[in-house]
C-alpha cells in the first residue's frame, strides 16, 4: 500500500537545489550501487516530484525517471549512473525497469491461471485437505475470484476458527500471491507428515483468497504495465481499458470509515470508488466474511517490510490494543527482513481509511493485519522471490497458531428449538461503540474470540430473546473456554 514512497518516507526536502520546471521525464537511468543515504541525497535533485520519479531501489540498485539535464546532473554527482533507455512513453520506461530486458514478466511469477491451476492440481491430488470456491467476479471483466478451503475435512463447512490470508488487493504488488500460493502447497502437502501443519487443519479452517484483484494482477502478469495497483473498472466509460491510472483502489472501497480514506479522484492511486462497495471484488469479500466470520486474517501489500494492524483513530486505540499489538509484535518477529539482519516492524494502521483492516476487524472482530513484505519496489527481481517466500512463511505459521487461541468459544441456542443462532456477543470491558457488536455465526451458533487470559462478564443478546449475561467468565492463557448459552424466547 505504501509502495509510493519506497524507502524515502522521511527524507527532508531541501528543494533549493531542485531545477527549475521540468520537462517530461523520458531517460530511463540505473544507478548502481546506491546506498539509502545516497537515495535520500538524491531525491530533493528532482524537485517536488522526487519520490515519484523512484520506479525502484531494491538493496542497492535503483531505476529513477529523469530528464536530459537531471541525467547529466545526476551523473556529476554519483557513481554507477547508466542510460537504460529513452522513450516518450513512461509506460514503456516503466515496463523497462520493473520486467528487464526481455520487457515481460519473469516466470518465477505466476499468472492467476496458473495459480489457479496450481490450486485445482493439488484439490485433484488431496481431495479431501483442499477444495476450491468462487467467491465472485471481478467488477469490469467478469473473470471467477476464487478462494480455497483447506481443512483436514475440506469438502465440509466444519464449526472451528477459521483465518483468511488474502494477496493481491493491489494488483503490482504481486508477492502477496506468490506467499498465499507457497502456503497453500506446504500446508495441503505438509498434512499428515508435519505435526504442526496436521494439527493446524485438524483444529482449524484456513482459506486463501491468492488474488483479489484478478482483473490489476493481469495487467501486471501479462506483462501490459507493471505499474497497475487498482481494479481496471472503465472510470470513463470510453470503452478503453487499461488506461493508466484509471480503476478503483480496492482495498479504499470497504465501508467501514469508507469516506474518511483514500480520495474521491477518480484518477487518483488511492480512488476509493463512487460508493462503498461499488466493486464486486469487495462484494466477494464481504460474503466471504459474512459465511465464515473469520477468528484472524492476513492480508499481503508490498511493500515496507511493516506490519499494519488496527488502530490509531484520531488519537483513539481499538479496543483490542494490547492484544492486537502483542499479536502484531509476534508476527512481526517471525519475519527476516531482505537484508537478514533485523525483522519486520509493527505500526498502527489508521481506522478511517476503508481499508480490509479497519473493516474486518470494525465490523466483524476479525483480527487484520497487512503485512507490507518486501523492500524497495511493488514487486522485486526473480532473484529475490524465493528469499522473500521463505521469510514470509513463518509469519503465516504464527498467524495460524492463533486458531489454537487462547480465547472465548461460546454456542448460542435456541432453548426451546437447540437450533443455533445469531446472537451478539459482548464484552464491555473490552469493546467500545468504534466497532460493531459481534456475533455468534448464523448456521452454527458458535462465536470465536481471542482473549487475554482474565476474568470478563459476557453479554449475549439477540431481539425477541430474553438476555443473557455470563459473569465471570474466566479465560486461561492456553486452548479455548467454552460455554454452552440457551436463549429464551419472550413470547
Ligand atoms: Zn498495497
């Protein structure tokens, strides 16, 4: 998501030295080697438009945008300044720097075919670990959205925690499926032979989604212009496609603080859409999320090597905070940044940016966290893909002990019918009116909820049903507490 600014987020502008006006920027340059330090030293030469004229600078070689006389400059100034290639078009420059020479996508990447492909080969050889569902079609070229279920029981909707990893909602930042891809083979071939992987899909369900923004990640895989982040909706109408930047910042469409994120500029990176949930990549989302109601999720950007979690709202924490930053310091932990010698970082997201995040875990308490992997670019040369694979798995490996809680599992009945239901289930010394009451999912009556170990009063309550309230509750530091709730109806 913070792609833009690369790994030149805090650099003061010392605009004096800027040119004058520029004309376009038509010279392609590599620069080789650049240091960080280099890189912040470089970027006020450009004038205000420095960042955005970084294409990339991954460890230390870096693609910049420049005109005739930034090129001269730039050459005066430092060591390693090469002319990759001039044209008028930024998109062909583009192209140039991010696919290399041959001018299209490295094969370490995956198309969404062949990532598809690959799920449906593995659900052909392990019929019952993993099983295929469309969730949708994306919004301007109807392609399938899929996700896949993977479970010891995967041909069942079976009541356990379940946790979503989602890539992709931003279609150049193409590790996302790449991860969600790697962790669906270790998990479905690594069932019965490793004892922790055989125990997460006994006691657990796990989905991924590789690819939200199918139509983007297309663009970008099929090698027509690796700097497409939104959905490709038709914001003109004009019949034309592929029209950069038009489209619809998916991951600005959810519609939790909806009109407080992204911009209402339709050819802004960040267009958060005419309305929440105009695209039906974010439609898809939402029935997923209403069928399972997920206990956690993972959802991968790149790039930054952070991890962003709920929240810091105006000066406001989510009602979970120790919690979720305790979970978010744990993922960030488990995760080798490029450079190997230190980990990921963790930060507050913000809650008023419609983003998955604050919406997941705004509406429905499922505990969100992006992680933004990788360093330097959207996504990385075919040399860096496996390393980046690698150290994002285990990540993915803490996440999934969360299924393990410890926590909250209570079922809510019907006391005269046992049939199960919907029911709120709240806990007031925790949360706050900044998010929706949670509830007990319709067809099981089961609710999943992370917790502290502690004492908690619980409040369950559904309208034509007297109320109940559990006091006391006491949640140990290991497993799930379970409770077993009947409602009465008042007729
Ligand atoms: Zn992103």
């Amino acid at each position: 998501m913070g792609h833009r600014r690369l790994v030149v987020g805090t650099l003061l502008l010392f605009v004096s030295a800027a040119l004058p006006a520029q004309p376009r920027r038509t010279t392609l340059l590599e620069i080789s080697p650049l240091s960080d330090k280099e890189m912040l030293r470089m970027i006020p030469l450009f004038g205000e438009e420095g960042r955005q004229c970084v294409i990339s600078h991954v460890r230390d070689r870096a693609f910049v945008l420049a005109t005739p006389a930034e090129a001269s400059l730039l050459a005066e100034r430092f060591r390693g300044v090469s002319v990759v290639m001039t044209d008028t078009s930024a998109r062909t420059l583009h192209r140039r720097a991010m696919y290399g020479p041959a001018m299209k996508l490295p094969p370490v990447y995956h198309t969404y075919d062949q990532i598809v492909a690959e799920g449906e080969r593995l659900a052909r050889e392990y019929p019952a670990l993993i099983v295929k569902r469309q969730i949708g079609r994306t919004t301007q070229e109807g392609r399938p959205i899929v996700a896949f279920r993977i479970s010891s029981d995967a041909r069942t909707s079976l009541d356990r925690p379940r946790i979503l990893f989602t890539g992709c909602h931003h279609a150049d930042e193409l590790m996302g499926a790449e991860i969600s891809l790697a962790l669906m083979r270790q998990l479905v071939e690594g069932y019965g032979k490793d004892s922790r992987i055989t125990e997460w899909l006994r006691h657990g369900e796990v989905f991924v989604v590789p690819v939200l923004n199918v139509d983007g990640h297309t663009v970008v895989t099929s090698g027509i212009d690796p700097r497409w982040r939104k959905n490709t909706r038709d914001g003109n109408r004009n019949g034309v496609l592929y029209e950069f930047p038009e489209g619809v910042d998916i991951n600005r469409n959810y519609d939790f603080n909806w009109a407080h994120g992204g911009s209402d500029d339709p050819m802004s990176e960040r267009y958060r859409g005419e309305y929440p949930f105009s695209e039906s990549e974010n439609r898809a989302m939402r029935a997923l999320a209403d069928d399972e109601r997920f206990l956690a999720a993972i959802t991968y950007h790149s790039q930054g090597e952070v991890i962003f979690y709920p929240w810091e709202w105006r000066g406001r924490k989510a009602p979970d905070d120790a919690l979720l930053t305790s979970m978010a310091r744990g993922l960030a932990g488990s995760i080798r940044t490029m450079k190997g010698d230190t980990c990921y970082k963790a930060e507050y997201g913000a809650g008023t940016v419609g983003q998955s995040y604050p919406w997941l875990y705004g509406r429905y308490g499922t505990f969100d966290f992006v992680i933004e992997v990788g360093l330097g670019a959207s996504f990385f040369p075919p040399e860096e893909v496996p390393g980046i694979i690698a150290a994002n798995l285990p990540g993915a490996h803490v996440a999934l002990d969360w299924m393990n809680g410890p926590g909250l599992s209570i079922r809510v009945t019907d006391a005269s019918s046992a049939k199960p239901l919907e029911a709120r289930v709240w806990i007031p010394s925790v949360e706050t009116e900044d998010v929706d009451r949670r509830t007990s999912h319709p067809a099981t009556g089961r609710f999943w909820r992370l917790l502290p170990a502690g004492s908690y009063t619980v409040v369950v309550s559904r309208d034509g049903y007297g109320t109940v309230v559990l006091k006391d509750v006491r949640i140990s530091t290991e497993g799930w507490t379970t409770h077993e709730v009947k409602l009465a109806g008042l007729n």
